[in-house]
C-alpha cells in the first residue's frame, strides 16, 4: 500500500506542477484575476496534500490501516476540491455552468481535513 500511496503522491504533485504552470502561461490572459487565484487555490491545496501522501508513504508510525484510510480521503478529498475549483474557476472559457457543483468544494474540504486529522487522532492514541 506504500507505494500506492507514494505513487498516488507523486502523480497529484506533478499534476499540480503541470496546471500551475498551465495556468500561469495559459490562463493567465483568459481567466480574470478572481478566476485565476481560485485555479491557483486548487493547485496549492492539490501539491499541499500531494506532498502529505510522500510523508504518510514514508512514515513508520503510522498503520497500514491508517495510511490507506488517508489515501482514500486525500484522493477523494483533491478530486472533490481542487477538481470542483478547476471547473468553477474556468467556466467562462468552457461555456458550461458548473455553478450547480459548488457544494462539492467544501464536502472535499471536510475529506481533506479529515484526512489530516484522522491520522492525528490515531497517533494522539499511540501508547
């Protein structure tokens, strides 16, 4: 599970790399400024949690069981924020409204703060 976690955390980083960079050149003439910082919101909590996943990977006090309850909040929780963010903050260039999707945002904000504090608690318990 490890290395599914380290693989899953190296994977979100460089997709994290790949769409700042994108939206720095790319965007950066497309989107207004409000638009563009909420995209790069969505890159920084993604790189943010993509690094979490390396140190959870790479931690010998932590549980497999505990390490792989993270993996699923992290990867649902990124798909759930930055995923919803990337859409809202670029839907004048897509012509779709995904207005209607909003409340997804914070349901991924919950999972990825879950995902910090869950492992928290559990060494909090060690003895």
């Amino acid at each position: 599970m490890e290395k599914k976690i380290l693989l899953l955390g190296l994977v979100l980083g460089a997709i994290a790399i790949i769409l700042g960079a994108f939206a720095a050149h790319g965007l950066k003439n497309k989107l207004d400024v409000s638009a563009l910082q909420s995209f790069e919101t969505g890159v920084k909590y993604q790189m943010y949690h993509a690094l979490f996943l390396v140190f959870v990977a790479s931690s010998n006090l932590l549980s497999i069981e505990v390490k792989t309850k993270v993996f699923y909040m992290v990867f649902v929780g990124v798909l759930l924020f930055s995923g919803s963010i990337y859409l809202l903050s670029t839907q004048g260039l897509t012509h779709v409204n995904f207005k209607k999707i909003g409340f997804i945002t914070p349901i991924g904000g919950l999972i990825l703060i879950a995902g910090w504090v869950y492992p928290l608690i559990k060494l909090i318990a060690l003895k």
